[in-house]
C-alpha cells in the first residue's frame, strides 16, 4: 500500500463511474468537508504464525485494529461472497479505482469460489469472518476457535490456493481475548472497525451513506455489508459514498501481507532436493 494521494475520479472514458457520480449526487447525500491525507512512511508488512501484518492496536477491542494506522481509509465488507450483491460491489469499486477488503464467510466461499477469485483478481484483500458468522466463537474452547479459523482459510483456498488471508473478523464484533490469540497466532490481524453504518439493519440508503461520509477520517476502517440479507440499500449508498470519499482520501486495501523470510538450512533445506 503505497501512495498518499487520492484517486483522481474516473475519466470521461469510464462512463459507468459518471452515471454513478451522477446518481449520488441527485440523491442529495451532504458531500461532507475536505480533509487532506498526510504521507506518512509504510513498512512491508510480514505476516505468518504469530506474526500478523498490522500490530494490535490498544484502543480495539482486545487489541482488535480499528484504524489502518496511516491516512489511507480502508473500506471493509463483510458475510460475503453473495452471487447478487458482491458483484455490484465489485463493480462499483471497479469504477472508482477503490481496492477494499473483504471479510468472507467460509460457507460462503466453499459454496461460490468463483466470487472469492474475482475479488482476488481485482486486487483486493481477503478477511476471514469465520465459517457460519458464529458470534459466540469467542467463547469456545481454543481448539474450536482455531479449528474454525482454519476451516474457513481452507475453504478460501480451496478457490484460491495463493491467496494471502492476513486478518479475521469476529462476528458481531464479539471480541473476547481468546478469539484475538486463536486469530494472531494464524497469521491474522484481528480487524474491527470506527465508522459502522449498521447497514445490516437495513437503514436507508441515505442514512448508510450519511454515517459514512461525515463519519470517516483519515485512517478510518469502515464496515459495510455484501452479503448476509439484503443489501440494496448498501449498494445504493455506494453511489454517494464512492465518489465523495475518493476527493477527500486515499481509499486502499489493507495489506495482504507476505510470507515470513525462510532461513536456509533452517525452515528450507541448504541444497535442492535435501530433507
């Protein structure tokens, strides 16, 4: 994640990003004030056992990440991939240039892998949310928690055997310190959130995208939904909230993170083919 500049909005030749500009702005959705991003240094981050790409953040809960940690905004979505509505999410960011993250089920990524490697192809980052959006998972033995982790990382890479999944999200943001340990311990950032439009209770439209334009700043995640019910009203707000936060931020996926460097005659042998 490099760069501090916002996106320029699309060009005359993305005729599907205007139509949208065009919508929001007939919607009559406040555009909100103009803060300005500041640059701020970045570091590759490394991510495997024990090791996850973003360090806990102290005000999350349980040390849960509730900022990105520099200006960039972070767009999230969760209890994904759903065959109606991530598709015109996906298209919508398209349009706006916006990589985002998103926070599949592993039910759901077993059921629709296709989805799951379309919002790889795109280049944005994967979240686990667990297996069934169990909000009590917290509360299970660690054997379970962390079963339940693997199995949702497995069903996502089943469908993309490369895919880096650097953070988990516990449902209904039910955080307990043993969720957080289970999560750290496979590599993954527990990720919360500051800007919460409660789309899924279906606000709105103009409700989701007013919560979201007057309450994002710099280094905010956001959370949105693409699955889990419906989610017009979600889409809807897309269309007022894409094209005001792209003047006023830098929107980004959050890193993926890369593989932890492997020492020779340690974690891999010293010669080709030793054991």
């Amino acid at each position: 994640m490099t760069g501090s500049k916002p996106h320029a909005a699309p060009s005359s030749s993305a005729a599907p990003a205007e139509q949208l500009s065009k919508e929001g702005t007939e919607a009559g959705v406040a555009q909100g004030p103009a803060l300005a991003a500041v640059p701020a240094p970045r570091r590759v981050p490394i991510t495997g056992p024990g090791r996850p790409p973003l360090p806990r953040e102290a005000r999350g809960p349980f040390g849960s990440r509730v900022t990105t940690g520099y200006p960039d905004i972070a767009l999230t979505f969760d209890d994904g991939p759903d065959p109606q509505w991530t598709p015109q999410v996906l298209s919508l960011l398209r349009a706006y240039h916006i990589k985002a993250t998103f926070c599949v089920i592993g039910l759901m990524a077993a059921e629709f892998p296709q989805l799951v490697r379309e919002i790889v192809a795109e280049g944005h980052t994967l979240c686990n949310h667990s297996w069934q959006h169990d909000v009590g998972l917290g509360l299970r033995s660690e054997a379970a928690i962390t079963a339940d982790l693997r199995r949702t990382n497995e069903a996502i890479h089943r469908a993309v055997p490369a895919a880096k999944v650097s953070y988990f999200r516990q449902p209904g943001g039910a955080w307990t310190p043993a969720v957080v340990a289970a999560a750290t311990r496979l590599g993954m950032s527990p990720l919360h959130w500051q800007v919460d439009p409660r789309d899924w209770a279906k606000p709105p439209s103009r409700s989701i995208a007013m919560t979201v334009i007057t309450q994002t700043g710099p280094g905010s995640i956001v959370l949105m939904h693409d699955g889990g019910g419906n989610r017009q009203n979600t889409v809807t707000a897309l269309h007022s909230v894409l094209p005001n936060l792209v003047t006023r931020f830098h929107l980004e996926a959050l890193p993926p993170g890369v593989d932890p460097p492997k020492l020779y005659g340690v974690s891999q042998p010293l010669h080709a083919g030793q054991v």
